[in-house]
C-alpha cells in the first residue's frame, strides 16, 4: 500500500477504578505512527471493515458458508488486519496460562497472533459457519493450542465463567443480536476477565446529512453481507458494552491513512468504490461528504486513485469482580 501511515489515539478513561496501561506500538515498514492521548471522546471514528468478514447472523446464509469462498478468505492476507490482530493480542495482557474464546472465530486467522502467546492456556474459536471452521482446521501451518466449536455467538456452547479472556475481530457489525453476544460472552467470562472487541468504525453522525450517508454506505455492504450488517461507531461499542455490565478501561482508535491506485489492500475497499461512484450520481452531496470525512477517488482511464484514511476500535471491556 503507498505512502500508507498509521496515527492511533489511545483513550484512557479516567475515574470509576479503571485501569491504565501502556501501549506498545509496533513500527512496520512504510508505517508512521503516532499516539496522542486523550481524555474526551474522540470524533475521528473512519471505517474500514473487511469483504470477507467472518461474523454471521441468523437467518441469513452468507458466503462464509461457501467452502471456496472461506479458502479464498483465508489466503488473502493484509498488513492492516495483521497490525490490528497484534494489537489485539497486547490488550487482552496474556500471562501464558489462559484460556481464551475466539468470538466468530472464521478460519482462525486472529487467534494465530493470540496463540502463539500461550505456554501452557489456548484459544477455543466458535463459529456457526462450518466451512470457516474447516478451512481453519486444515491449516498446513497448524494453529498452537488452538481447538474450534460449531455454535451461536449469542447462545454460546459453554458453561458460566469458562474463559480468562475473550475477543471478537472484524465480525461485531454482522451481528443479528449484538447486545445478546456481549451478554453471552460477560456470562461466560470468569469475574475480572476481559473482552477484547475490535472492528471497523464509522464517524459519529453530527447531522442529518451523515445519517443518511451511514444509511447509504450500510445499504451498498448488505447487498453482499445480507441485512444485519450495520457498521458501529466506537461510541456505540462503548455503550453496547456499558449496558451488558462491562466496566472499560481503555479504549484504542487506530487510523490507516492511504493514497493509491485502486483499494487493493485495504479491507472492504471495493464496497466503499462501490458506495462512493453510485453516490456521485445518485447523491452529490453525500458524495461530497464521504469525501470529507473518508476519502477522495479521481478516475483516469481505467484507473482509480483514492486517498484518505479509515478507522478501527480496539475496546476492552471487564468483567466486575
């Protein structure tokens, strides 16, 4: 990806016994990164998911069923999704001995970095796509201390206080139930066990104008990934995870800036084109607004530059003692 860089805004909420932790940054080629503190909620919330999320929802069978299409999930690799795994392995703090729940776990690709933590815990990955959990279990390069279960994210396979650590990546905007998978997984979550939720995130709505382009952008996405699917804002995983009795001690905004020919690399780039060229002629003024607060696209020929950035939350949430 050209003149790629990375700005994170770490969010340390202060007050109510949370905690505070350092961040540890890695550097990657070609990335620049930067961490601002912040004590207010920060508005800078872009959006960048994946076409290939592996999150699911009831009643709707989505190509992670397809066992072609979970094998051609699994290949396709990004240096964003693998910056954010590594984030998210930091912020669950592993000690080694853990037990661990992959939420929607696909074919495995995030609870890599997570396993490769262990010494002697592991990652349990439930999934309701069977073809995701197959390709996962046929990995050449096996996963260590990594064991799969078929199940609902919201009707979880598992007894109360099972788990050390819990996470769910790339999959919260696919959710049918959302607010009844966080229950799940605060239920099966040991007392002072913590819950790493990490997805892309659109900017919050200041006015009637952002509303109606949230509603745009969602309706373009669910052509493929069928009418669940609503990107979150990191305000409203914060709430989501508030009212199923989490207390959050820190909340992460990473943003990856681009500027290049076509949206090869970047997740879901295709369905923001998509969202972006039908709103030049359907919708100026919301073009003109995706513009402003996501990114910029000038064709020539047959090909398309885009610039701007997206966003991610990392958002942990505890389970109270």
């Amino acid at each position: 990806m050209s003149e790629e860089h990375k700005h994170e805004h770490k969010h340390d909420q202060h007050g109510h016994g949370h905690e505070h932790e350092p961040e540890h940054g890695h550097q990657h080629a070609h990335d620049h990164e930067h961490a601002h503190g912040h004590s207010h909620e920060h508005g800078h919330d872009h959006e960048h998911g994946h076409a290939h999320d592996h999150g699911h929802s009831h009643g709707h069978k989505t190509h992670f069923h397809d066992p072609q299409h979970a094998a051609e999930f699994d290949r396709r690799t990004s240096r964003i999704r693998a910056d954010l795994a590594e984030k998210l392995a930091e912020m669950l703090v592993l000690q080694g001995d853990e037990q661990i729940l992959d939420v929607a776990t696909g074919t495995g690709r995030v609870a890599r970095p997570v396993a490769k933590r262990l010494r002697s815990g592991r990652v349990i990955g439930v999934d309701q796509a069977l073809a995701m959990l197959d390709v996962g279990h046929q990995h050449a390069d096996p996963i260590p201390a990594y064991y799969q279960s078929a199940g609902e994210a919201d009707a979880l396979p598992f007894k109360s206080k099972s788990f050390d650590r819990a996470f769910v990546s790339f999959s919260l905007h696919h959710f049918h139930n959302s607010e009844g998978v966080v229950k799940e997984v605060l239920r099966v979550l040991k007392n002072g066990g913590r819950f790493v939720v990490l997805d892309p995130v659109v900017e919050e709505a200041k006015d009637s104008v952002d509303i109606a382009l949230e509603a745009r952008i969602n309706q373009v996405f669910r052509r493929t990934h069928g009418d669940d699917f609503r990107f979150h804002t990191a305000n409203s995983i914060q709430r989501l995870l508030t009212k199923a009795g989490y207390r959050i001690p820190r909340t992460n905004i990473l943003s990856y800036s681009f500027s290049q020919e076509g949206m090869d690399g970047i997740p879901t780039g295709q369905h923001w084109l998509e969202a972006a060229q039908e709103l030049e002629t359907e919708a100026p003024e919301l073009a003109e607004r995706l513009k402003k607060r996501y990114f910029t696209w000038h064709s020539h020929g047959d090909h398309v530059h885009v610039k701007g950035s997206f966003s991610y939350a990392l958002i942990c949430g505890v389970k109270p003692d």
